[in-house]
C-alpha cells in the first residue's frame, strides 16, 4: 500500500485528488521535496546504495546517505516547478545550494584518497603491482587476474588491465558529479543577478505565495473535516440499519411465538412463570436478609435497654426491702411496748380485784 501510494505520488503528486483550482501551484517549495530532482541532478539518489553495497566495516561513514534521497521525486511537481512564474529565481536557488553539496561529496571523496596514500606513506607500506587507488572517486581496488592465472605470480603478465574507469559505476557518478560541479559555476555570475532581483521583488511575490498556500491549507482542512462529517454520517446509517434487523428480528420471533402450538405456548407460559417465580424467591430471600439484619440490630440495642431497665428494676426492689426490714423492726419496738403496757394494766386490774375481794371478805366477818 506505502509503495503504490509512493508510486502515485511520484507520478501526479501528492495533491492528485484535488482539482487545478483547489491547487496553489507551489507545492515543490514543501521540505519534504527534492530540490535537486527539480533542477535534474540528485548526487544522493545516484550514489548513496551504490557505495553502501562496496563499504567494509573498516570505512569511515560517508556523508551520501546509505538509504539513498529520502525526499519526494515527483515527476508531476518537476513539472509545475518548470511551469512557475518564478521558475528562474527558484532555479537559481536550487542550483546553488546543488553546488555546495556536491563539492562536499568531491572533497570527501579526494580526502578518501589522500588518507589511504598517507597511510601507506607512514607505515611504509608498498603498493602490490595488482593495488590501485582512484582519486576520482577516492575507492581502492584490485586487478583481477587472466584467466587460468589464480595460482600463479604477481607479475603483470598475470593480471588484466586496468579497466576501472569505464566499468565502476561509482567512478562514473563522479565523474558525472565533477563535471556538474563545473557547469553550476558557470552560472554563479546568473545567480548574482536573482539574488538581487530576490531582494527587491521577492518579498511581495513570498508574501503572495504564503497567503496562497495559507489558503490552500485552509481548504484542504475543510476537505479533511467534510471527510470525516461524511464518515460520521455513514456510521450512523450502519448503525440505524443494525437496529432495523434487530427490530425485525424481534418481530420474527414474536411471530414465530404467535404461530406456535398451544402445547408449545403454555410451555413457554410455564418458563416464564418458573422464572417469575425464581425472581420472587430470590427478591425475598434478599428481603429476609435486610429484615434480619434489621432485627439484629434492633434486639441487640433492645436487650441492651432491658437488661438496664432489669438492673434498674432490681435496685428499687432491694431498696423497697431494705425499708420494709427497717419498718418492720420498729413495728416490732412498738408492738413490744404495747404489750408490756398491757400487762402491767392486766396485773393491775387483778392486784384491784384481789384488793377488793380481801376487803369484802373483812367487812362480812366483822358483821
């Protein structure tokens, strides 16, 4: 899918969906464009796997990528790059900066060269008649032998000739980024006059083209967010025609009940009682809880209260007792005295009688 996406995209351009007018004409000023694909000459896309595939693990890194132009090669945008109105300014620009780069990868390259011959300098290492080191691509290489020679000396009757200029690929790319170098500075005195020209008439046209790409922005947003207001409403269709077959099958069943026996319907009936039933069951058991919970609770404050009342009811029993003992004793002391008061009157009363019986008894013999 990335691939294809990628394929398409190099082609027509990323904005191939849109039409000429939602279109800004100044999509090749995005970062993520190869300037140099515009102007006809990517140093990177031409040399960077080529030299990843001949580096050992001794070498130093290179400042081509390994990956290749990791930017956009669109053959679409190349196109309105050439068809813009500022298409030589911009030219200027990217041959300029083109310039830099490659001289980078020239210098790189002869540094190669220059430390490998130093390095045999200082070591006092001799060349072997079949070593040879390239200083216009700054490789090393080595001769390869005649046929039936793999065994034989190191002379220069075993070895062929020195074919690496018209048959290494990277001796030609840079041969080819050489001669490029010295076409761009021919043109830097061309360059001179776009940058001044930049600097008086470029300020408007930039501002120009912001607001141009400001809009086209602006619309491809609207686009995006009438996308996903059109998803949005397709998803809810999904979602009412979902609901649709669920109505319907409710209705088939209802029917499929309606067309039952009446074995199967009082069937069904007796299902629906038993749970009813179980629900029931169920909701009381759990009323039950609750109530004995709350009963718990209640006869354990209760019997708290009674047992207080109980304790409280005994102590005015034993002090009701207490006073009855003392009010019996002093009923006693009462009682006590009365009786001894009635006896001395009872003696009394006989001592009288027997007083009055001796003087009867006097007064009848003295007669």
């Amino acid at each position: 899918m990335n691939k294809a996406k990628a394929l398409l995209d190099s082609l027509m351009g990323p904005s191939r969906d849109q039409s000429l007018r939602d279109r800004a004409g100044d999509e090749f000023k995005e970062p993520n464009v190869c300037k140099y694909f515009l102007v006809g000459f990517c140093p990177d896309h031409m040399l960077g796997k080529k030299l990843d595939a001949v580096r050992n693990e001794f070498d130093r890194p290179s400042v081509v990528s390994a990956t290749g132009c990791g930017k956009l090669h669109s053959v679409a945008l190349r196109g309105e790059f050439q068809q813009h109105r500022d298409v030589e300014r911009y030219r200027a620009e990217y041959e300029e900066r083109l310039l830099h780069w490659c001289e980078q990868i020239v210098r790189e390259a002869e540094s190669k060269a220059a430390y490998e011959k130093k390095k045999h300098q200082e070591m006092s290492i001799e060349w072997s008649f079949h070593e040879r080191l390239c200083h216009i691509c700054g490789m090393k290489y080595k001769l390869e032998k005649k046929d039936g020679m793999l065994g034989a000396g190191e002379g220069p009757e075993f070895f062929k000739d020195d074919n690496h200029p018209e048959t290494d690929q990277i001796h030609k790319i840079y041969v080819k980024i050489r001669n490029k170098v010295q076409e761009l500075k021919a043109k830097e005195k061309e360059w001179e006059k776009y940058r001044k020209s930049a600097v008086t008439a470029g300020g408007s046209r930039d501002r120009h083209s912001n607001r141009s790409r400001d809009r086209h922005r602006s619309r491809s947003k609207n686009r995006e967010r009438e996308k996903e207001k059109e998803k949005d409403r397709e998803k809810e269709k999904e979602q009412s025609k979902d609901r649709e077959k669920d109505r319907e099958k409710d209705r088939n069943i209802g029917k499929d009940r309606g067309s039952a026996k009446p074995a199967d319907r009082e069937r069904d009936r007796d299902k629906d009682r038993a749970k009813e039933k179980g629900h029931e069951k169920k909701r009381h058991s759990t009323e039950r809880k609750k109530s004995s919970k709350k009963r718990g609770s209640t006869s354990e404050s209760g019997s708290e209260s009674r047992s207080a009342k109980a304790k409280a009811h005994s102590r005015a029993k034993d002090k009701k007792a207490d006073k009855g003992k003392d009010h019996g004793k002093g009923n006693e002391k009462v009682e006590s005295k009365s009786s001894a008061k009635g006896k001395r009157k009872s003696i009394e009363k006989v001592k009288g009688k027997e007083k009055g019986k001796s003087k009867r008894r006097s007064s009848s013999s003295s007669s």
